[in-house]
C-alpha cells in the first residue's frame, strides 16, 4: 500500500483519538531529531518495527506512518554529522538510485518511485547518520541493548497472543502475517543468544535467556520454517568460538529451551502434529512454482528491470534474490547480493584477523545477522521492502562493521605505538644503566 492508501487506511481506522495520538507522537519524534537524540529515534523506530502487520488495522498503519517519519527525521539528523556507513550500505544505496531511474519502467511509477525513495532514505543519509552516531564499541553495545529491548516487546506481543492460537495452523503472534512475524523473531534471535554469552552484558543475561528461549520458542510453534530456521543459521557463528561459559549457557538455553516447547506442545497436540508435518518435509508449498514463473518473467527484461516494488504487483516471488533481479534487472541483482556477500566477507576478515576478542565477538554477532537474512532471501521478499526489520538489520550490520574496522585499525595502531614506546624506554633504561655510558652523552 502506498503513502496515501497508508494514509486513508490509518484515517478510516484510528477516528479522533487515534488521529491526535500519532500527530502527539509526531511532536514528540520532531523534539527529539532536533535535539539530536538519534540513539532514541534508533530505539523509537525498533519499537515500531515490533508492530509491523499488527493483526488491528490502525495499529499497522500508525506503525508504519510513523516507520517513515522515523527514518526521514535520523536521515535529516546527518546535517549535524554523517559518517560512511560502510561499503554495503552504499551498494545498496546504488540498488535503490538505479531503481529510481527504473521507476518509468513499472506498471505503478508512484510506486516504485515511493519504495526507491525509501530505500534510499535508509541506506544513505539514515545509515550515515547512524553511523557518524556509533564511534565506540559502548555506542554499539547500546544499540544492541535496544535491540534486546525490541526483542523483549517481541515476547509479551506473542506470548500475550498465544490464546488465540487455533491449532493444527500456523501461529502468527500478535501480526496478521505469520511469515513475518517469525521472521522478525528470527532476526531478533541471534542478538538475544549474544546477549546471554557476552561478558559485557553480564546483568543482562537472565533477561537474554529468557528473551532467546521464548522467542525459539515462539518461532517453533508458529510452524513457520523461514524465519524460524533463518534463526538457528544467525545463532551458528556465535558457537565457533566457546569457553566453558559459553558451553554452559548454549546447553542451558538448548535445556530450555526444548522443555519449554515439549511442555507447551503438551497441551497443544494438533499443534505438536502441524509443527512435525512443517519441520520434516521438504516441500516447498507452492514455491517452486512461483520460482520458475518468477525466472521467466525475469528472463522477459533480465537487463533493466521493471521498476523497484513492481515484483509485489506481479505475485509474491518467495525469493528476494528473484524480486530484485525482475525489478532492478543486473544492476539490481549485482548490487543487493553483492552487498550481503560483502558484510558476510567483511565479518569474516574481522573474526579471523582482530586481536581484539571484544570485536571478534561483535563480528560473529553481525556474521550471524548477515546470514540470516541470506538464507530468509532464498523464501521471502521481505528483504526488499526498505522499512522493515530485514532491511534494517542489513543497514546495522554494515555500519557496525565499517565502524569496527575502523575501530581495529586504530587499536592496532595505538597497539603498535604503545609496543614501540615501551621498547624505546626498555632500551634507555638500558642505556642509562651500562657501566660507562651517559644518557644524552
């Protein structure tokens, strides 16, 4: 729906009241720009992302609106200091220009010149200003709180809305779409399993295991393999690299984990049945004939493309890789997938090679990120729609990471500088002290 069709759907279904609450929330999102309060807008627009396809109508589009308004007003904040968000995030920016271009190509110019425009707003002025925003590892260790935070709004929503659940269907939570909803479940996974394992939120870590077996949890009862296993996959880099610690809390959340939904599935056996039939078939529902459909509409214009946002007026593709190479032709395919190959290269060179473990450990967090979204690409679109979590996560992902490298580069040095000092006053202590030698001599 665009911004109009956003607009009329929030007018019929919010009335007065709802109406003077967003304009109040408008105000206060307003104030906070222009203070320059970006780590809050960051945790406003988390906040928002946890009622994306809320199951009431005027929530969803409220949310949505005000999704929008959240990311003009971090972008607008880079006048007062922008930052490169890193090489992926301008790929993509490059994606979203080529799609403006594009835009005369679609079926819905408005359209495609709407989610162009989006997609560039959050992976240009808005990543850079977030990024110009994360300069310490302090500044990223607080993002990711609120990510924890997003993640704990994510658990009271589905656990609150278990209730509802009809058996033997697929679960979608507090959301009117079930995909969705698990695969927000499944982004938000890997940061909750890092938080439980990461010295540095070591009063936080009864929270992340409650957060990280709850939303397993919810992700498996839902009977919804994208997300669900889009998740598992981000939580594998976290286990590379485990002390006894580390062994402990992965067992205790695995532990958990299984008896809790053993437990729940108890009392639920047409659910229990649902949940066997979805996880231990290979069927693809559907999809590969909407992937073979999708191929040869992309082979029809497999140069141009046909505008961004035009694959949604065709039929959903189940396969962001498919959505993007029919709208953006090879201009599009190149750099969108390029620009996750890159993240998932950039993690890599920092797990292997920083000295530092703080980094190595923040990089197996965003190699595991990256990789859910790769794999989530392959069974939904939703990786191309530039205001939710998908898209947001990758933006994260690549500004933490062009800032790590920076931040590595400049600890090595400082590293080097400190060896270097210390082996100069070695060899003056040296010097002073040799029988019949005078220092300055």
């Amino acid at each position: 729906m665009d911004l109009f069709g956003r607009i009329s759907g929030f007018m019929d279904s919010a009335g007065p009241l709802g109406l003077v609450a967003v304009l109040a929330l408008l105000l206060g999102l307003l104030a906070l720009a222009v203070t320059g309060k970006r780590m809050i807008l960051l945790g406003a627009y988390l906040f928002l992302l946890m009622f994306s396809g809320f199951a009431v109508p005027a929530i969803d589009a409220g949310s949505t609106l005000l999704r929008w308004v959240v990311m003009l007003l971090i972008a607008l904040t880079a006048v007062r200091g922008a930052r490169l968000p890193g090489l992926p995030a301008v790929m993509l920016s490059v994606y979203a220009a080529y799609g403006l271009l594009t835009a005369p190509l679609s079926p819905v110019a408005l359209w495609s010149i709407q989610t162009g425009l989006l997609m560039l707003v959050a992976t240009l002025p808005m990543a850079a200003a977030t990024a110009d925003h994360l300069r310490t590892l302090d500044d990223v260790y607080r993002l990711l709180k609120l990510f924890l935070l997003g993640g704990g709004l994510y658990v009271m929503l589905g656990l609150v809305s278990l209730g509802s659940l009809r058996q033997g269907v697929r679960f979608s939570g507090a959301s009117s779409s079930a995909p969705l909803f698990v695969l927000t479940g499944g982004l938000l996974l890997p940061t909750a399993v890092w938080g439980a394992m990461s010295p540095h939120l070591r009063s936080w870590r009864w929270y992340c295991i409650f957060i990280a077996v709850c939303t397993g949890m919810l992700c498996i009862l839902s009977g919804q393999r994208t997300g669900t296993l889009a998740g598992f996959v981000g939580c594998l880099p976290l286990l590379a690299r485990l002390g006894f610690k580390k062994i402990a809390i992965a067992t205790l959340l695995l532990i958990l984990g299984v008896s809790l939904v053993a437990v729940v599935l108890n009392f639920m056996p047409d659910q229990a049945e649902f949940i066997h039939r979805r996880f231990l078939t290979l069927d693809t529902t559907g999809r590969s004939d909407l992937w073979d459909r999708a191929v040869d509409l992309c082979l029809a214009s497999p140069w141009l493309g046909n505008g961004m946002g035009s694959s949604s007026l065709e039929f959903g593709f189940h396969n962001a890789y498919l959505s993007t190479w029919f709208e953006g032709g090879l201009v599009g395919i190149i750099f969108y997938t390029g620009a996750f190959i890159l993240m998932g290269v950039l993690a890599l060179r920092l797990i292997v090679r920083s000295p530092f473990s703080d980094i190595s450990d923040l990089a197996r967090l965003m190699l595991g990120l990256v990789m859910a979204n790769l794999a989530a690409g392959f069974f939904e679109s939703k990786l191309t729609s530039p205001s939710n979590i998908a898209m947001f996560v990758a933006v994260v992902s690549s500004v933490v990471l062009s800032g790590m490298r920076r931040m590595d580069r400049e600890a090595r040095w400082d590293l080097a500088q400190y060896d270097y000092e210390h082996e100069w006053e070695q060899g003056m202590t040296t010097e002073a002290t040799a029988p019949g030698v005078e220092v300055g001599a």
